[in-house]
C-alpha cells in the first residue's frame, strides 16, 4: 500500500493579501477535503473568498487542470476526472498566534469531510505541523 500525501491549500493570501498587506492572526471560511490516487488535498479559503464550497473547487480544479462544470441548480462544481472525489467539506477557523485550528460544520453541496485520521493529516502539513486541532 502506498503511503498518502497530505497537501495543504489555502487561498487566504489570494483574498487577504490583495486587500490587507499581512494574513490576519485569525481568519475563517470553508474547505474541502479531496483526493485522487494516493494523495489527499486539504484546500481552505476565506468566507469572503468564496461564498460556496464549491467555488473553492472550482478554483482548485482550474488551477490544476482538471476538467468539469459548475452546476449552477445545485451549486456543485463537478469533476469529469473520475479519479478526483471531492470527499466533502466544512468550515474552519485558524488561529496563528494560539496556533490552532477548528474543523466543524459540513457542505451543503458535498456532505461533511472525513474526520478519520484528519488531524494527524493536518499535522503532518509543513503549515500546520506545530498546530493543535480540534474537530467537532
């Protein structure tokens, strides 16, 4: 069995940096928690980024390429690639200074995300190695 990568994506310097000339010491928004092969992507964006979970795929699948559609009607992005599953998704809050990081919530799109194993996932990111996490 191969071993799983965890690769963390977070567009908050995408919104916060053009607006702000630092991240915030405490931001929140939305994820979603995808994978294809033997690699999970963890993929987090401000609210203000993105009002639904899945612009936050949308703006994933662009970037790397990967074909679908956005449907409007039930506000789903939808991967052609059948070798991409969008596992599910939530809400997050993370906090630089008291170095943690919440995972709560669910996608009205997508279902909620995999809780198993997700935080040593999380702390196995170079970003949020030295993190707590707490899951509710």
């Amino acid at each position: 069995m191969k071993e799983e990568k965890i690769f963390f994506v977070d567009y908050s310097e995408v919104y916060y940096l053009g607006v702000a000339t630092a991240l915030p010491d405490r931001r929140a928004g939305k994820f979603v928690q995808l994978r294809h092969d033997n690699a999970e992507y963890l993929v987090f964006s401000p609210k203000e980024l993105t009002a639904y979970h899945a612009d936050i795929v949308e703006r994933f699948c662009l970037e790397k390429d990967i074909p679908g559609v956005y449907n409007l009607q039930s506000k789903r992005f939808i991967i052609h690639d059948p070798e991409w599953v969008v596992v599910g998704g939530g809400k997050f809050e993370i906090n630089a200074v008291q170095r943690y990081v919440l995972l709560y919530d669910n996608s009205m799109a997508y279902g909620r995300f995999d809780p198993h194993g997700l935080e040593d996932k999380i702390r196995g990111t170079e970003e949020l190695k030295d993190y707590e996490v707490e899951i509710q």
